[in-house]
C-alpha cells in the first residue's frame, strides 16, 4: 500500500451512492438469474425424466459400466430407426456420435450429410440413464417447425389471355432459387427443440431473410428471458440440439420434412 | 486503464483540474465546462445509469441464457428414477450378452433392404441417385416441379409440383408421345381442344422413354437440357438422354421411387 500515491489509495475514496446502487443491481440479478435458471432446469430435467420413465421396472445397472450403457443406447437407437421405417412419411434422422444427419423412407436413406459442427443441452448429460434410453427408443414428433424460407415455394401466376402474353410470360418466369441459406426451428415432442443452421462461414450477410430469422430468434428469447424474470415465474428451460450444416443441406431436409414429421436421435 | 478512471472520477469529485501530488504524466486536464457543478453532476448521473442499463441488457441478451446450461453442472447426473437398481458383475455380464445379442437382430432386420433397383429423387437440389443391388450405380441432376399454381379462375387452378413420398413405376414406354391435358394449352395462351382432338398430340417431346408413377406423373427426357438441375416441370420428373435410359433399363414395373 506503501507504494500506491496517496491519492489513489482506495481507503480514501468513498463510493459514490450510484457505485452502490449498481453493485447491488448486479448482485440481485446475478442472485434472481442464478436462482431461476437453477429453477428453470431442474424442472425441466425432471419433466423429461417423468415423461419417458419406463413403465415396468426394468433390470438395470447404477453407472458402474459405461459400455452396457452405449451398448443399450445403440440398441434404443436401432429400435427407433426400426419404428421409423415403419412410418409411411419421410423420418429425419440425427446422430450425433457419428455427426450425420438423414432422411428416411420405409427404411432406405434418401439423403445423408455430414455436420459441420453441433451443440446440444447439457440436459441430455443429466438425464436419467433408463429414460434417455426409452427416449431414444422412440420417434419424436415435430409439433411445429419455423423457417426462413417456405416449405412450398408457390408462385401464383394468372393465366395469359393469348399466345403473346404466354410468350412473355415464359421469360419473365424464372425458377425458385437455390442458392438460399435456410435455418430451420424444430420443435418436438415434450419442448426439444432441434435447429438446423448453416455453418455460420458459410453465410454472406447478402442473406438477410437467414440473418432476420436467426436475430428474430435470439430476441425472442430474450423476451421471454425477461418475462419470466420479472414475473418471477419459474422460467421454462427448453432442452436443445444446435446442428450446423454446409450449404443447402438445411433447405433440402426442411422441404422434406412433412408436417407432424417424425426424428430420431442417436446421442 | 482503471489508474486513469480512478484519476477522472477523483477529479469530478472534487472539481479539480490537477490533482497535487500526481506524477506529471497522469496529470488529467479538464476542460473548463466539465467541472462546472450542473453539468458533472448531471453527467456522472446520466453516465451511471447509461453504464448501468447496457450492464444488464448485455447480461440479459448473452450472459443470463448461459446460466441455464451453467445451472445443470451442478445437477447430480442420472438421478434415479427408481426404474433400476444395481447389479452384480454376474447379472452386468448376462445382461452385456443380451443387449449384444439383441443389436446383432435388429441390425439384421435393418439390413434386410431388398436388393430391388430404386431411384431417389431431390426435388429441392433438382438431382437423382439411382440404386441397384444395394448400390448407387448412377447420380446426376434432373428438373422437378416448379411450383407454379397457374390460375385460370377460381374455380380452375393447378400447382406444378412434384409428388414427393414413395411411388412406384406402373408403366414404362418406349417412345412416349405426350397426350396435352387442359393446362398445357391454357399456360400458351391457346383455345382448350376437345379431349381428343389431334393438337393434344405431340410426338418426341418426352424423349427416347417414359416410366409412369401414376396421376400422370412421369419420369421422362427433355428438349429443354439447359433447364435440367433446375425445377422448371409440372411436377413430372425430366432426365437427361443418357440418364434416362439408365434409369429406364434399370427399373422395372413395381421398383420403387423415392421423392423428397
């Protein structure tokens, strides 16, 4: 302290009142976001696990052999994929272990690519053993999916009343364009949300309509963040899957998709 | 960095415009209408609050979200659901062998894909990947629907997109000749004929062959090469000469299309 100029020593400087409104504005949110994302996770760890809990007590194992564990996973996963095929709707199929993601049809792969990259909620780490396996074991339903882009690119055009006017319709027509970035929201079965991203190199900010979608998503977010604070409600905690594709994979596997789809998981 | 904030603040608080004792290069110089009483109080108010609400709208935005993951490291992983219970080495090993036993059979019935020829078809990359044995032996790009919803009046519309699902090859022609329907003629501007009237006739536009999916939905050739890989059709699916006929040799009445 010796060193320190008299006149910066901090024991002579008294904290104005608006230091200490701050600090105690920052400890208080930091107390009520910490309190209700604790709140808010924990709720939805244990509605997951509810939710896919065996129904019968099944011969289990308490975490003392990881493999047993993957092996029990993989055979969830086979299962699932059998359940799909059985579907008469195109499935969408996302493994993380092997980061690939496919479309299915009775069974036969009709699109496969490759991620870039994915992230995925912690939640699947904490989830009880039994109930991730019985989920995994399953297909999910999309309840709803959001794009940036239509699902059916319709473009009205009136009938020409003559030969002239076809012929220049003809050239003003030009084809739906591929050279789209498309994100894609899905929303499943028991609030998982699945989205689908170009890789974020990929996308020139010329794509506006991908970029409106992404920030249109964050803010939304943030509203709902700040709702759920200051009401003090219990805010709900979405478990999520974040894949990130090359160009124009996403468009292909969102036109795909059917409404009420189906996806499994391979985690 | 914080010396010098130190030495601002220091130097609102007691309006000074050099502070005794601070070394030479730390001298901090006001300027005149900064230390005035109004406007420092008035800007040290405005500053606070200023710093204050960007603090939490940045917390809020990008901090708070990563909270909620943060909050599930201290979770205790796996906690019993009261489903299982902990077994024995003895009981872990049988247990190993029949979950083993068990993927050996579904991997088994997942593979038993029938060896038939099929073709896949991407409507939205305009492209096809033709299988046979199980294997891709032939990919390239084709023209799908356009999407086009042609509007005659209310009650007479069409869209132009092609049926995506599992379909099957019903027919297959050599030297197809392309029977007009109604929209042919309304997208040209022309006269409706009657349903069987010669101009409903047009010979070697559909290429060498044809395979019909059903609805009047074919796989068929093109005049039009250029537009192949782009959708452009009325929901029939156009190939390339050379395309087209391997396809066309390969399926069979009964093999299956996949369109997606």
């Amino acid at each position: 302290m010796d060193d320190i100029p008299k006149y910066l020593q901090w024991k002579d400087i008294k904290l104005p009142l608006y230091y200490k409104i701050s600090l105690t504005v920052v400890a208080i949110l930091l107390v009520l976001v910490g309190i209700q994302s604790y709140r808010g996770t924990r709720h939805a760890l244990r509605q997951l696990n509810s939710s896919y809990a065996p129904q019968d007590s099944i011969l289990w194992f308490a975490n003392q052999d990881d493999s047993v564990f993957q092996l029990m996973k993989k055979r969830a996963y086979l299962k699932a994929r059998l359940r799909q095929a059985e579907s008469d709707s195109i499935g969408l199929s996302i493994d993380l272990l092997d980061s690939t993601v496919g479309l299915r049809l009775k069974g036969v792969e009709l699109h496969g690519s490759k991620m870039i990259g994915y992230s995925h909620s912690r939640l699947f780490d904490k989830m009880d053993h039994a109930s991730l396996v019985n989920m995994l074991s399953g297909t999910l339903e999309i309840s709803t999916d959001t794009s940036n882009t239509h699902k059916e690119p319709i473009k009205t055009v009136k009938a020409p009343k003559n030969e002239e006017e076809a012929a220049k319709m003809l050239v003003e027509h030009l084809p739906d364009t591929i050279d789209e970035f498309v994100a894609i929201r899905l929303l499943l079965d028991e609030n998982l949300l699945v989205t689908i991203e170009q890789w974020p190199d990929s996308v020139p900010s010329s794509a506006q309509a991908y970029h409106d979608f992404i920030s249109a998503d964050k803010r939304q977010k943030s509203v709902t963040l700040w709702k759920d604070l200051l009401s003090l409600r219990r805010p709900a905690y979405q478990a999520w899957i974040r894949i990130y594709l090359p160009p124009q994979e996403a468009k292909s596997i969102y036109r795909a998709l059917p409404k009420k789809g189906n996806v499994i998981l391979k985690i | 960095m914080s010396t010098l904030i130190q030495h601002f603040s220091y130097a609102l608080k007691s309006g000074i415009k050099s502070i005794p004792g601070m070394p030479l290069a730390h001298h901090l110089t006001l300027p005149a209408w900064l230390v005035k009483d109004s406007v420092k109080t008035i800007a040290s108010h405005a500053g606070y609050i200023l710093s204050l609400i960007i603090f939490i709208l940045i917390f809020v935005q990008y901090l708070a979200p990563s909270f909620f993951e943060n909050s599930l490291w201290m979770m205790p992983a796996n906690a019993p659901s009261g489903h299982y219970f902990a077994t024995d080495s003895t009981t872990l090993a049988s247990l190993k062998s029949q979950v083993v036993l068990d993927n050996n059979k579904l991997e088994l019935k997942i593979n038993q894909i029938s060896k038939a020829p099929y073709i896949v078809i991407n409507s939205t990359q305009n492209e096809f990947k033709l299988y046979s044995g199980g294997q891709l032996v032939r990919e390239g790009i084709c023209s799908t629907g356009s999407y086009v919803k042609l509007e005659l009046n209310d009650k007479q519309q069409w869209v132009f997109r092609t049926p995506k699902g599992m379909l099957k090859i019903r027919n297959k022609t050599k030297d197809p000749v392309w029977k007009k329907p109604d929209w042919a003629f309304i997208e040209e501007g022309k006269a409706v004929p009657s349903p069987n009237h010669p101009s409903r006739y047009e010979y070697g536009v559909l290429g060498d062959y044809s395979l019909a999916l059903g609805d009047g939905y074919l796989i068929h050739g093109t005049l039009y090469q250029r537009l192949l890989g782009m959708p452009v059709t009325h929901g029939c699916v156009r190939l390339g000469d050379q395309d087209l006929e391997a396809v066309f040799r390969t399926l069979r009445i009964g093999d299956r299309v996949y369109i997606y």
